[in-house]
C-alpha cells in the first residue's frame, strides 16, 4: 500500500512491490494477478481503514463540525511522517497511462464514497434544521470533497501541516456560512 501510495500506480516497478512485500515477482503475480489487482487489495485495505475514520468524521453533531473534523484531520493525517504524503486515493492514479486506464476511475470511484457520506450527512443537517433550508447538500459535500483532494495534491507537493490547516480553516468557514444560525 505504502509503494503505491508514495510512487503512484505508474511510478510503483513490481520490484519495489515485492520487495515491500518481502515476496518474489512469481507470488505477486499467484496472489494478485497483476500489479492492478495488487492495487486493488491494497486500496480495499486503505478504504477500509478510511470508512472506519469517515464513520467518526460524520458522527460529529454539526455539519460545520463534520467539515472541521475531516478536513483538520486530512492536514494532520497527510503530514504524518509516519506516512506518505498526500493521499493514496489522490496519488496512486495522478499520473497513469494508457494501459491503466482504470486504476484514475477506481480511485475516483472510492473518493465518490466518501463524498456520498458527506452528502448524506448533510442532508441529514439540513434536514434537522442544522443547515439553511436554501443549503445545497450535495454540493456542499462536492466542495468539501474537493477541497481534501487538493489539500492532497499540495501534501504531496510538499505542503506543511499549517498550510493544511489553514486551508482547512477557510474551508469550514465556507461551511458554516451554510449554517441555519448564519444569515
């Protein structure tokens, strides 16, 4: 997961996956397939663990505390030196040719889960009066979305934690305009 999540789809050679691994090309090959269905399980292991973290992000109890809680959490999460920076879902597929043309949509498809928590979340605070009535859920998730995918791309370009945080910070902004208190 590391490889792929620092290198990229493209960048990761099947050497430093099976040297991550501690295993020969023959049993990459036996177990996965190929190097796409490598990616595949190490993205089921990233999802999971990232659907378990949404699952606290939207238990917070205003959509302005989901927001904060997501996207403060992706500055300290994508500056952890104890991982790679950025994020795998933003980086495995930046840069991918023509005979990987489904790994970009994968990921995609995996970042759009997340988006649909979010929007259900919201829907759910406007709902309960926690968001204005002319609030629009969907793309108030689009936009919360948007914003920690380019938070990633800048983690991965080098970004600091207080960079994050400060984008983070305008962006939960953003949010609590929407908020029902807010006029």
């Amino acid at each position: 997961m590391e490889v792929f999540w620092r290198h990229g789809y493209e960048g990761a050679t099947i050497a430093q996956l099976t040297e991550a691994m501690g295993i020969n090309p023959p049993s990459l090959y036996a177990c996965f397939g190929n190097k796409e269905g490598l990616l595949k399980a190490a993205l089921d292991r990233y999802t999971k663990l990232r659907n378990v973290w949404m699952d606290g992000v939207v238990s917070a109890p205003t959509a302005r505390e989901v927001a904060e809680r997501m996207l403060m959490g992706i500055a300290d999460k994508q500056t952890d030196p104890a991982n790679p920076p950025g994020c795998l879902l933003v980086q495995g597929g930046i840069a991918c040719g023509s005979g990987s043309e489904n790994v970009p949509f994968e990921l995609a498809a995996r970042r759009a889960q997340n988006e649909d928590q979010l929007r259900d979340r919201f829907v759910r605070a406007k709902a309960e009066g926690d968001l204005k009535p002319s609030s629009d859920p969907a793309a108030l998730a689009r936009y919360v979305s948007a914003v920690s995918v380019g938070m990633g791309v800048m983690a991965s370009s080098g970004a600091d934690r207080e960079a994050l945080r400060q984008v983070a910070s305008v962006a939960v902004q953003a949010v609590e305009a929407q908020s029902a208190g807010r006029t």
